[in-house]
C-alpha cells in the first residue's frame, strides 16, 4: 500500500452554509493546522475559561487534487489522523463519511466517488463549540495520508505484532496479518514476513502461502524465532521493523513496515508493574494535546520535542489527559523510551460541556475505542489503556455496566495490555453528596482555593465512595485513582488485590506521594497534572496576593490563556517543581535555587491546589537592591547551606521529613548565592546563581540547525535577554520582532506567561521571565534566515538549513 503526505495543498475559510454562494476569504495552508489558534480571543467567548477565550466556530477544508489513470481498479483511501470536531466529509460534491469524535483517526474509501484522469476535490466540515472543558482548537489538526492499493492488499492497522514468549536466548514474535481481497478473481498469493533489527540485519523470516478469496478478509499468524533478542525498555527503547509483503509469483501485490519492540510486561498487587520482570515505577506527567504557540497542531518534531523534554526532567511515563495520544507522539515515545497511558474518554453519557462527545458516545464509543486500540497496537511504549477520566457514572450500577463493556471491547481486540479508569470519587458520588458538597464549597473565595484539595480528599475517604466506586473499579485491571493519596494504605486493607495508580496527583503532594509509591507494592506511579502547561482550563495553577486579587475564583479571567499548572511551562522550559520533583524521584542530587519574586515579599500569596511558589530561579532582580526576598533551596541531603556573596545566611534540614526544601529569608544583594548540600556532615552537592550585569543582549539559540524539508519538521528557536556572559535578566522584559525569510514561515511566536492578551500568530511578542519562542516551518529545501530585533539590543540573525531528510540512529 502506498501511503503519502495529502498535508499540502488546502485552503481554509469560515462554513458560510449550503445557500450563502460567497465563500468568503480563503487561507492557503499545510496541515497538521489549527484554525482556532490563528484568530483574536474574545473575553465573552462562550466557552470563556475553560478553552482560554478562544473562539469556537465551523471551518471547511479544501483540497484540489489530480486522479490519474492508473489508479482505476486500485483502492484509494484517504486517513484522518486527528479532526476537531464532528467531521463531514465530502468527495467531488457527495457525502464520502463523518466522524464526529475529534482525537481519534478514521478512514475514508474514496473509490467510489472519484474521477480519474481528472482534478478532483475533497471537503471537510470540521465544527467546534461548547465541548469541551480545555482548549481543543479547530479543523484537521493531525496528519492526512492518501493510500492507494491494489485490490489485494493488507487491511489498514492490518499487521498485529505480539511477542508472548520471551527469554534471554529467543523471543518468540507472532504477527498477525489481515488480507483483503476487495478485487473481482481470487488470487493465490505468499505472505513474506522478514523481522529486521535496528542495525539492519534480518533477524528472523517466514513465507506463508495464502488464497485471497473476493470480498473476504483473511487472517493469518506466523510465528518468528529470534535469537538473544534485544528488549525494548525505557532505558534502551531497542525497536525492530516488521516487513510484510503480499506476493504474486515475482510481484509485489501489497507491503508494509511497521516497528516494534520486544518486551513484556507483568502486574500484580505485591510486586506491582513489571517489564522486563524488572519492577518499574511510573514517574508520571499528565499532558494536554496542544503543542503551545503553535496551538494544537500535531507537526511530528513537536510531539517528539516535548517526550524528548519531558524524559530529560525525570518523567519516565506520560497519561494522554484526556485523548488518545497522536500516532506522532507514539513513535517518539517508543523512539525515546517513554511509557503510555492512553486514554480513551474525558465523557461516557452524561455531558460536562453543552455539546460535548456525550451526544455521540452511546453510539460511536465501539468505533472509537477499536481506532485506539488499532493505532497503539505495535507500540511497545503503551502499556495501558485508560477508558475514561472523572466519569460520573463510575459511583452507580448502570456506570459500572458501562466500564465493563469498555474494558471487555479493549480486551477483545488487546488482551497484552491492562485496562485503568481514572476515577475521582468525589466525582462518582457528587449527586449523592450535592448538599454537602454545597455547604463546603460557601463562604470566602479565596478560602475555598486554598481548601479545595482538602475537601476533595475528605470527600474520597468516605464510606460511600468506597462502596460507590468497588464496582467500576472491579471491572479494570488498574485502579486509577485521581486526588485520593489518602486512600493508598487504607484500600490496601480494603481490597488486596487491587493495583492501584495515582493517575492524577496534586504537583505539592509529590514528596509524600512518591513516598507512598516507593514503599507500596500496589501502587505503580504517580501521575502529576500535569507535566507540561497547556492552554485553557485557565489559571488553574495561578498565584495571587490579597492585595491585588479581585476575587476571580478557581480559574482565571480574561486575559488568562493557560492553566499554569506544568512543571514544564508553555514554550519548554523547566520551571522549579519540575527540579524539585527530579530531586523527589531520587534523579538529581545537586541542590537547586528557586528565589520568590521580592515584588511581593511579605504578602499573603492565594494559591490552587495546582499551584506551585511564585518562584524562578533567578538571582538578578534589578531595582530590588536591598529589598528583602525569600529563598527555597530543593535538595535530598540532610540539611543545606545558604551564602549570599560568601557570607553564610543559614542551614536548615530538607531531608525526606523536611519534604526536600528549606526556606531562607535574606536580602537581595547583587552578586553570587551558594546553596551547598551536606549529608552525613559532608558536602554532597552545590547550585549558584550569579546576578546579571546591566547590559541587555539578545541570545538567540536553534534546537537545530538542520532539519528536513517536510511538512512535519520545524525548528524552535528560543529567544533570551541576557548579559555578556550569557545570564538571563527576567525582569527586562520587552517586545521581540522576528522575520523569517528563505524556505521557511514562522509558525508561531509566543512567551510563557500565562496571562497575556498578545497572539501567536504576529511577528512581534514580548517576553516573560526574559524569554520567548519562536516556531519556524520549513516550506521547501533550502536555507531559511530567523532575524531577531529588540529595543536597545543588536539584532541577531541565525540560519537553519532545511534539506533532504536526516538519518535516525
């Protein structure tokens, strides 16, 4: 089957309806494209808040493309990888399919409604609105593939790879194969599987004689020796590549490549997760599905930039909160060594947003879970399937019935991999509980901010929701619990054998979280919400102070765009929590810095459950000279040692009983801060900051400066205010221009700050902390040059070469 990039060539504009002729202004675009992202936020959006004051709206895609001759008698069909939201799908005028869910893939047969030897035209409707509780964006938003095949061809998700047998000597791999015969003649045919390894070699081959009967799908298994195999885990995510072609004689009727890895895994409530028959314990990052400025489009560098970040800060374990992840970020986390949660459902049948995925689920759940289960098949790094998040039938009988029918389909069609539901008790039980709940949540604002997590975990700890969720929890092979910590070590007396997973925790809790993780055989990991900043849900993770708070509540006003709740923020960067919980995960032993902003020392700060300190490291805060300022110093060591320019400002504990930090108040003095580490008495580790000198200059830095030449490569390129030497200075913040010029656009442009009213569609953006990003897509080969301009700095220009494609090794 020939599979290529259909991403070129569209345009996009506003639906304008059957009866209205104009069609309005057109945009010409690449996909992966997000239409949302590209227009002005309105504070009186009707999703306000929850999708950060974007606008929702109706957007038609169009593509013209020439059929050739040739592909009269074959099988062309055309793969959605991902549409936001309620696809209608139109070929040449005529209805060719619809999918109204918007993160799973589907497929479209277009045979039917061609013209060969002719231009020809698709259309997709893509419609977004009230539903959803997160920024979704708008349109086709995943990649797009035309696949052509002869009548005789593997099924598409046609080759199923399992390896059942493992040892040190030989790994048995089964690949099941399914072919179809869409032609008018039978046709006798050999299956040739060849197992390759990751230098090349063929490892292990099969043929295996078939007839391909009309109109019938055939199935058939081959089992592969190889010999001392190489197991996949996330410290070597060793892949091999399964070949399979269908053959005629001497001709090639149908083939294809797909990768996998060779590993396996095992659960129980004594040892809990096991791969390799190696206890792993899941350091876990929730994440959204926006890829920052860039909005939700799912251009492939992108998903990988953001497992590659991830992994470097410690996480060995990503839940795709509360989508199935993009077949984009599945290869790059089996690339790079990262486990999967992947997770079906945010809604089963009862609605949380007006026109949420309820109205459809009682009818298209099936398809939906088969289209996740056939997208994760191969990929070693999933190792369970969530069916769903915080869904209110899991407290009733009827909900449970519902979790049942989920996780038997998923076992039917995958029976190698276990089954979670992430439930919130508080959640299964709230209209049982829908007074007490009232009588708690009344009264002061920003007391109910500060309490929230106390009386969500108060809550969990009742009776009712054990009794309410023993059920749905029965019915999966994973209990996922959200925000119930509290429960680890009483549920264990309760029900013991049941495994539990902490699928998503307070990011303050995680010191007595990991503990519990480390010491309970039952609990696998701990999933913090969440692990990178996204859009929407906005404010979630905020930080105000009494004397400038205007009582907002839970979530932020406009102008609030993300959450503020990541360990790593909006455009990729480390923010402290991140540092801090590396040091919990026993991953770092140098002590790390985090200084609180002096502006607002002394003030009585309004936190979230998801928020962490209002804190950077940084020691250059110009104009705050002999301000008072407070310090954290995140360590594992018994105690550490604060100095300021050599003079000692004190020692304090930070070991485990201390939860890893120790707090200094001290006076800002330019120059050097030393946090030293002692354990035992002698020094384990230091960190230093030194204060930034009054200069500003533009540092300009490419993640790479040669990429491809493809529609799903892009270069990021982070833009700082520095010093001389190299040291950021936050607080001199200023608006950044960049020209992109050559083979390539600039994609986006945007800063981490949270709270912004500036897009990410302009040219210019003004930094936060000292930073922004820029994000640059290649158009054609060639070189592209990225000018960057700031008031009072020299301009700095950098080149980025984009070429053929490069190698992976």
């Amino acid at each position: 089957m020939i599979r290529n990039s259909f991403n070129d060539g569209w345009t996009v504009g506003a639906s304008t309806g059957f009866f209205n002729m104009n069609p309005g202004e057109l945009k010409s675009v690449t996909l992966p494209h997000d239409a949302a992202i590209t227009l002005e936020r309105n504070a009186h959006s009707v999703t306000g808040h929850k999708k950060g004051f974007f606008t929702d709206g109706t957007y038609e895609y169009v593509k013209k493309f020439f059929v050739p001759t040739e592909f009269t008698g074959k099988r062309v069909t055309f793969e959605f990888e991902g549409v936001y939201m309620n696809a209608m799908v139109f070929i040449n005028g005529d209805f060719a399919g619809q999918h109204p869910y918007g993160y799973s893939n589907f497929y479209i047969k277009a045979d039917r409604f061609l013209k060969y030897g002719e231009e020809n035209e698709i259309k997709v409707v893509a419609r977004s609105y009230d539903d959803s509780r997160w920024y979704t964006g708008t349109g086709i938003y995943r990649n797009t593939k035309i696949m052509v095949a002869n009548p005789v061809h593997i099924a598409v998700d046609g080759v199923k790879i399992t390896t059942p047998d493992i040892s040190s000597e030989r790994a048995i791999v089964t690949v099941a194969t399914v072919v179809e015969n869409e032609g008018m003649n039978p046709q006798s045919t050999q299956v040739i599987t060849e197992i390759v390894d990751a230098e090349g070699n063929i490892v292990a081959s099969n043929i295996v004689p078939l007839t391909s009967f009309v109109n019938e799908s055939a199935t058939l298994h081959q089992r592969l020796y190889i010999k001392q195999p190489k197991l996949w885990n996330v410290d070597n995510p060793y892949l091999y590549s399964c070949r399979s072609k269908v053959m005629e004689g001497n001709n090639v009727l149908d083939e294809e490549t797909n990768s996998f890895g060779i590993r396996s895994l095992s659960l129980d409530a004594e040892d809990g997760l096991r791969i390799n028959e190696e206890v792993v314990k899941l350091r876990g990052a929730c994440i959204h599905h926006d890829n920052g400025v860039i909005g939700t489009a799912t251009i492939e560098r992108a998903e990988e930039r953001r497992v590659d970040i991830l992994k470097e800060a410690g996480f060995n374990a990503i839940r795709s909160a509360h989508h199935p992840m993009s077949k984009a970020m599945l290869k790059a986390c089996d690339r790079l060594g990262m486990l999967v949660m992947d997770e079906a459902f945010d809604i089963w049948t009862q609605n949380k947003s007006n026109y949420d995925y309820s109205l459809n689920f009682p009818t298209w759940w099936e398809h939906d879970i088969q289209a996740m289960v056939d997208k994760d098949f191969n990929h070693p790094s999933v190792i369970m399937y969530s069916i769903g998040n915080e869904i209110p039938e899991t407290g009733s009988a009827n909900g449970a019935s519902w979790g049942r029918k989920l996780a038997e389909k998923i076992r039917s069609l995958d029976s190698n991999r276990y089954v979670i539901n992430s439930i919130n008790g508080m959640v299964s039980v709230m209209s049982q509980l829908q007074k007490l709940t009232q009588d708690s949540m009344t009264g002061d604002i920003n007391t109910l901010m500060a309490n929230i997590g106390e009386t969500m975990k108060n809550i969990q700890s009742m009776e009712i929701v054990t009794n309410s969720t023993a059920e749905s929890f029965a019915v999966v092979d994973i209990a996922g619990y959200n925000y119930a910590d509290n429960r680890y070590l009483t549920d264990k007396e309760l029900f013991p054998n049941r495994v539990i997973c902490g699928s998503e925790t307070f990011p303050k809790n995680i010191a007595n979280n990991w503990k519990l993780v480390k010491e309970n055989g039952h609990v696998i990991g701990d999933f913090t919400w969440t692990g990178w900043d996204y859009l929407g849900e906005v404010g979630i993770g905020k930080i105000e102070y009494e004397e400038t708070s205007n009582g907002e509540g839970m979530f932020g006003t406009f102008p609030w765009i993300a959450a503020y709740c990541g360990d790593i923020d909006f455009i990729g960067n480390r923010r402290p929590a991140s540092y801090y919980r590396e040091i919990v995960f026993g991953l770092r032993k140098q002590p790390y810095i985090a200084v609180q902003r002096p502006a607002y020392y002394g003030k009585k700060p309004i936190s979230t459950p998801w928020s962490w300190s209002d804190s950077i490291s940084s020691w250059s805060w110009e104009g705050y000279e002999g301000y008072p300022v407070k310090v954290e110093v995140y360590s594992d060591a018994d105690e550490v040692e604060l100095l300021v320019n050599g003079k000692v400002v004190g020692k304090a504990g930070t070991g485990e009983d201390h939860v890893f930090k120790a707090e200094f108040d001290t006076v800002y003095i330019p120059g050097e801060i030393v946090a030293v580490a002692y354990t035992n008495g002698n020094e384990t580790g230091r960190y230093s900051l030194i204060s930034a000198a009054s200069h500003v200059n533009l540092q300009v830095e490419v993640d790479r400066v040669k990429i491809e030449a493809d529609d799903n490569d892009l270069a990021f390129v982070k833009i700082s205010l520095v010093d001389e030497k190299g040291i950021l200075k936050p607080l001199a913040d200023r608006k950044v221009s960049v020209k992109v010029e050559g083979a390539g656009i600039l994609q986006g442009l945007g800063s981490g700050n949270p709270k912004t009213e500036e897009n990410y569609f302009d040219s210019t953006h003004t930094t936060f902390d000292g930073q922004v990003l820029a994000v640059v897509r290649p158009t054609a080969m060639g070189t592209i040059n990225v000018t960057v301009e700031a008031e009072g700095c020299i301009a700095q220009t950098v080149q980025i070469e984009a070429g053929n494609k490069i190698p992976i090794h």
